[in-house]
C-alpha cells in the first residue's frame, strides 16, 4: 500500500467514526452511567470488534459474510438484547452518590469490555464501512501482512483519537452531577441513550 492509501483509509474511518451512531451512544451512555474507567474498557470493545472486520475483509471474508448473513444477523440481534438489557438495569436501578463507587468496583470491566464488542459487531454503519467501504480504499488483493498491521495500528489510534474525548466529556458531566434528583435523572437518560443504540440497530 502507499501512503496516499493509508491516508485515505485514515481519513474515511476518522469520519465515520466521528458520525453519532450506535457505538457512540452506547459509549456516550457508558460513560455517564458508570464513569471514565468503565467506558474506556467498552471503547476498547469497540476498537476489537472494528479490528475484527478489518482482518475479515484482509483476509477476504467480505464474501463468507454476505454469504452467511444469517450469523450476522444474530450477533445484531444478540447485541440489540443486550442494550435492551443494559437499558432496563439503568432505568430500574437508581444511580446514587452512595453506590456509584460500589459499582466502579464490581470488577464489571469485562463486560464493559464485551458490550462495546457485542455494538461493534451488531453496528450496521460499522459492517457496511468495512465490508463495502473499506474493499474500495483497499486493495485487498496486493496487501502484505505489513500491510495489515499498519492497518490495524491506524484503526487503534484513530478510533482512540475519536472516541476518548466523547466519553471523557460524557465522564465528567456524570460527576458534576452529584444529587440524587441529578442522578437519577443521569441514569434515566443513560437508559434512554442505550434503548435508543437498540433500536437503532434493530430497525436497520
């Protein structure tokens, strides 16, 4: 690949990414519900499920996944349960000053970590910028494996670049609001934001 390449892929994902979408509501939603530490470990989900594409399609899948849509379409609906359920844990449970620290430390990083895998995987805007997108800034049938990590490098520290200051914002509103009507209010609208990321994805 050249570097014209490389750049284009660059800027193409930076956009993309950028554009609001099921991962950044759900990441948004994270972030306001449960704090820095909690969303970070959900964008790095997010970041592995962008990385699973792109080997997909380097490795020449992007035809194996039209092919067998049906598997697809139940990683989306897995994904689309799971925010639900997110959803409704943050609608029923109050947020407040007394248990916010006791929910940092339930050891929940890892499914943090699973949820922003879980959105990535069942994001309809993520699947169509790799396996449609992606063939067209890439051409898969000269790439090297230095190619690829070069690839996959890029998507890290771009997708890092994009997402850290939307839930470092998101972060920092949750704790400038410390009363417990400011709370629960927070939690509402973080159910709100994660029952939106599901139906997002379910109507496309």
């Amino acid at each position: 690949m050249t570097l014209a390449g490389f750049l284009a892929y660059s800027g193409a994902l930076a956009v993309a990414a950028a554009i609001p979408g099921p991962g950044v509501t759900a990441l948004v939603a994270r972030a306001l519900g449960s704090g820095f530490r909690s969303s970070l470990a959900m964008s790095l989900g997010l970041i592995c499920g962008d990385l699973t594409y792109l080997t997909a399609v380097v490795l020449g899948l992007a035809l194996v996944a039209q092919t067998f849509g049906t598997v697809f379409l139940v990683i989306k609906w897995l994904g689309v349960a799971y925010l639900a359920y997110l959803a409704w844990t943050f609608w029923r449970s109050g947020i407040t000053p007394e248990n916010v620290e006791a929910r940092k430390g339930r050891g929940g990083m890892f499914s943090a970590f699973l949820s922003g895998l879980t959105v990535t995987l069942g994001n309809p805007k993520t699947m169509i910028f790799y396996l449609a997108l992606t063939p067209t800034l890439v051409d898969l049938r000269t790439i090297t494996p230095f190619d690829y990590g070069v690839l996959a490098v890029i998507t890290i520290l771009v997708l890092l670049v994009v997402l850290v200051p939307y839930l470092a914002l998101a972060a920092k509103a949750r704790w400038l609001l410390r009363t417990p009507r400011a709370l629960k209010a927070l939690n509402r609208t973080a159910a709100a934001f994660m029952a939106g990321a599901a139906a997002a994805i379910a109507a496309r």
